[in-house]
C-alpha cells in the first residue's frame, strides 16, 4: 500500500491541505502515518462523508425546503377559500355556540313541563314518557345543523 502526502490527498479531492488536515481532525480521513495517507481509502471516506452531508445545509436545499413551505401555505389557503379547512377559532366559536343552545334547550325543560307533570300525579309512567318526548323534540331539534350553530342575537351564520 502506498502513502500520498496531504499535498496529493489534497489535490486528488480538489480541497486545500489545510481541509484535508480539519477533515483528519474530524475524523473524516485517516492518516496511516503522519502526514501521509492512503489515497483509495481516503478518496472512499471522503466521498461517504459528502453524500451523508456535512451537516451544513446548502443553498439549494434551503431553496427547496422553502418552496416547500410555501407551496404547504398555498395549499391550506386553497382549502379554507373551499370551505374544507377551518382555523381553530372558529371551531371553538361553533362548540361554544352548540353547546349553549344544548344548555339553553334543555333547561327551559322543567319550566316548560312542570305544570303538566304536577297534574299527573305521581304516574311515573307517564311523567317519564312526557320529559323523555320533551328532550327527545329538543335533542331532534338540535340534530340539525343550522339549528345546532345558530347564533341568537341577530348574527348571522358568517359572522362566525
């Protein structure tokens, strides 16, 4: 096996001899005695370090990457201008608006029915039967959703 100086090494892989010695240093290249090398084996090593990369990102992969994101950006604006992808407010906005109707619709319940369940007296059959018929309209009303998301007050549905 012949030993090539950092000189040779350092034309050989077109670098200068002062990265060939960081790249020893690195452990990138091995010196078989110092300051000498082994050509095949360093060309091999060198070559296995730039195809893993250096670490350092490049331009032209900074490029890509930001063409990337932006394309990512174009594509989610594309689908909240097509009504498939909402911001996270605006689903908070439409629970809390749904769950309040659902508290409001069903606590007019026992105002609604007491006079009713008061005369049946004590038929718990039927008193059972006529609070479940109640929440039962209620929870259909609900099913809808226009109903489910309306706004009281006047807003309209894209106000929200």
């Amino acid at each position: 096996m012949k030993l090539h100086t950092t000189n040779v090494v350092a034309d050989w892989l077109a670098l200068t001899q002062r990265r060939v010695r960081q790249l020893r240093d690195e452990g990138i290249l091995v010196e078989k005695a110092p300051g000498l090398y082994d050509l095949q084996s360093s060309v091999v090593r060198y070559i296995t370090y730039l195809r893993k990369g250096s670490g350092n990102t490049n331009l032209t992969d900074e490029r890509a990457m930001l063409t990337r994101a932006k394309r990512q950006a174009a594509d989610m604006e594309n689908e909240v201008r097509r009504g498939n992808l909402h911001s996270t407010e605006d689903i908070e906005k439409g629970l809390a608006t749904m769950c309040l109707n659902i508290r409001s619709r069903l606590s007019i319940l026992p105002a609604k029915l007491s006079g009713e369940l008061a005369q049946m007296g004590g038929d718990r059959e039927g008193m059972f039967d006529k609070l479940k018929g109640a929440i039962d309209e209620a929870l259909e009303d609900l099913s809808s959703y226009n109903v489910a998301f309306a706004v009281k007050g006047g807003e309209d549905e894209e106000d929200q």
